[in-house]
C-alpha cells in the first residue's frame, strides 16, 4: 500500500529487492502457520488422544476458546474501522475504487462486504465458502481454513482413537465435511497434516538434517516459491506451497534439537498477541491510510525512497501499538474464557496458562 510495485520501482537497488523479498512474503508465511497448526493442535492432540482417548469436549472448549476469545471483538472493531473509513475518510478512493491503485491485498470491494450476512458468515467460518471476508480483513481467508482442519481432523482424530461403530461414524462425518467445503480448501489441508509428519519425524530414530542444511533448504523453497513461475492453475499453485511446506517441515526437524534458539524472549513476547495482530492489523492499517492521505496529507504507493521506509516504519510501529493494546483486552483472557467453558461442559478445572505463538496452541 504504501510503496508501489516491485515492477514499478525507478532503482532496483539490491537492498531494494532485499527489502521487497522479505516484505513479500505474507502467503508464504501463512503455509508456515498451517504446518505449525498441523503440529501443535492436530499431533500433540492426536498423542494425547492415543495414549488417553478421545476428550472431544475439551477439544471444543481449547478451539473455541482460543479463536473466538480475539475473533468477536476483532470483527466488531474491524467492521466499525471499515465504516468509518468508507463514510468519512474515503477522499483516497481506497474503500470504494481499489482497481485504480493495483494492491493485491485489496482483493473485493470493501463496500459490498459490510453488512450482517458477511459478518455473520466469518462469526461462523463461512469466509470463501459462502461469503467473503468481512469489509477489508482479506487475510480472515485462512482462519477459515483453520477451522474446518481442526473439525476434520477430530472427525478423523476420533475415529483413529475408537472402536467398534465409532470408527466409521466418525470417518463417515469427515469425508461428509470435507465433500462440503471447496476443492481447494480441502486440498490445502494436506499441507496442514505436514505437520504430523514433523511429529513423527522429531519421535523417531530417523536421521535429521543438520540445522545450517534444514534452514538452508527450507529458504531455497521459499525464493523458489516467489520467482520460479510453475504455471498458472490450483495444481501449480498447490505444488508451490506444498514445496514451502515441505521446507518448513525439513526447518522445524533441523532445530528440534537445539536447546538455545536466537532471540527466544524477543520471540515469546511477540507470540503472545501474534493471533491479535494477524486478526486485527488490516482494518487499522487502511484506515491510517486512508487518514494520512486525507488529513495529512501523506502520499502512499510512492518509490522506495526514504520517506516511504519512514512511513512504512512508523506506521507498523503504530499498528504493533494497537494490536498489542487490543490483545490486552481480549486474547490475553482466553485461560480465562477456557475455564469458563470447561466449567459449562462439565470438565475439570484446568491451571490457567500463557498461549503462546502460534494461535493455536493452548495448552
């Protein structure tokens, strides 16, 4: 939003296209989440199910909690932020005439997306099945898909852990589901499973890479991800991921014997409202756009000159502010929201704890 096209930059400076790599990386970095979320919630659960069975109440009480804790107030808040921009801070034309600008993660019209049948399709997950995302929170796609993973999986986690008439109850509910949702939504959860292979890779006496090689490989797919055009079509578009997913896989095994990772409270403490910011981040940064443009009067998709670097630092400086304000308020009550359901269920009292990075980790 800010800087213009990569293909329209006057100096492509390497520093420049340095810069424009590591900034363009959001859909890469989401295929990273699912392989993390295909690990934390569906492996370690599947463990604790095998060794224990089936709790699929809890199950319930960990997903719920966890993602609608932050997700009802972020699209009430969002919603509210879209609105505000469309009605009075629009002299930019962001809200209602995108084409004109050529961002790619103004991908509908926000205008045509603020009302409650949106609203009410992403409170219940239905964003790129039935409805769109609600207003300009494009990046709300991939929760969706996290999900519906989540709800196959325990179909799927259940009928592995059961027996008898259970097994194909649940297996029968899975394949159901699955016929349900979108070719491609489904599709992508296969990389979501690469994270049981990281589980079972990790428990085994198989050989692992040394970390400087898994690291190495897992960048390799990533530059190979952005620049190596495969072709047009899902199937192309499927193997470019999956050789992203393949190479986080190869990542995660590589380090899992490192007892020291760099910049591990740094890390922690970003983790703690990671799923607020990545809920939250892009209604407020289009309204500060939009605002800056038409109060102050401040240019955005300009060259990559050193004001543009100042107004991009500033503005994720502010961003990171809110989000982590927001997170205070919301996602930092989730043991709290957790014990409530548990106690609504009938489940026994669990020690509140920190969630900790990814969003769907609750332990």
């Amino acid at each position: 939003m800010i800087l213009v096209n990569i293909d329209d930059v006057e100096q492509k400076t390497f520093i420049c296209k340095l810069l424009y790599f590591g900034t363009g990386l959001g859909h890469q970095a989401v295929i990273v989440f699912f392989v993390i979320s295909g690990y934390l919630v569906g492996a370690l659960t599947l463990k604790k199910w095998q060794k224990n069975g089936p709790n699929f109440k809890a199950y319930i009480s960990a997903r719920v909690s966890r993602i609608y804790t932050a997700l009802i107030p972020a699209l009430i808040v969002g919603f509210i932020l879209d609105f505000t921009g469309l009605h009075w801070f629009n002299a930019s034309e962001l809200y209602t005439n995108r084409e004109q600008y050529r961002i790619n993660s103004l991908i509908t019209d926000i205008s045509a997306h603020l009302d409650f049948t949106t609203f009410a399709g992403n409170l219940f997950m239905m964003q790129r099945v039935v409805v769109e995302h609600l207003g300009s929170n494009g990046p709300l796609w991939s929760l969706a898909n996290e999900w519906w993973y989540y709800c196959i999986f325990a179909f799927i986690g259940i009928a592995m852990t059961s027996v008898g008439n259970k097994k194909t109850v649940f297996l029968a509910a899975a394949i159901l589901l699955a016929s349900l949702l979108p070719f491609k939504m489904v599709a992508w959860g296969l990389i979501w499973s690469l994270g049981f292979v990281v589980h079972a890779w990790i428990n085994s006496q198989v050989w692992r890479p040394h970390p400087l090689v898994g690291v190495s490989f897992f960048f390799t797919t990533m530059v190979a991800s952005r620049y190596i055009n495969i072709g047009d079509g899902i199937a192309n578009e499927f193997i470019s991921d999956l050789l992203v997913g393949v190479g986080y896989v190869a990542a995660l095994v590589s380090v899992s014997n490192m007892t020291m990772l760099p910049l591990k409270r740094f890390n922690a403490f970003l983790a703690d409202f990671s799923y607020s910011t990545y809920l939250t981040h892009f209604p407020a940064m289009l309204l500060l756009t939009a605002i800056g443009y038409q109060v102050f009067g401040l240019k955005f998709q300009v060259q990559p000159s050193a004001y543009g670097w100042l107004y991009i630092s500033g503005l994720i400086m502010l961003l990171y502010v809110y989000c982590l304000g927001f997170s205070l308020l919301t996602e930092r009550h989730t043991s709290f929201v957790r014990n409530k359901l548990d106690s609504y269920l009938g489940l026994a009292p669990r020690r509140a704890a920190t969630n900790k990075f990814p969003a769907t980790v609750s332990k």
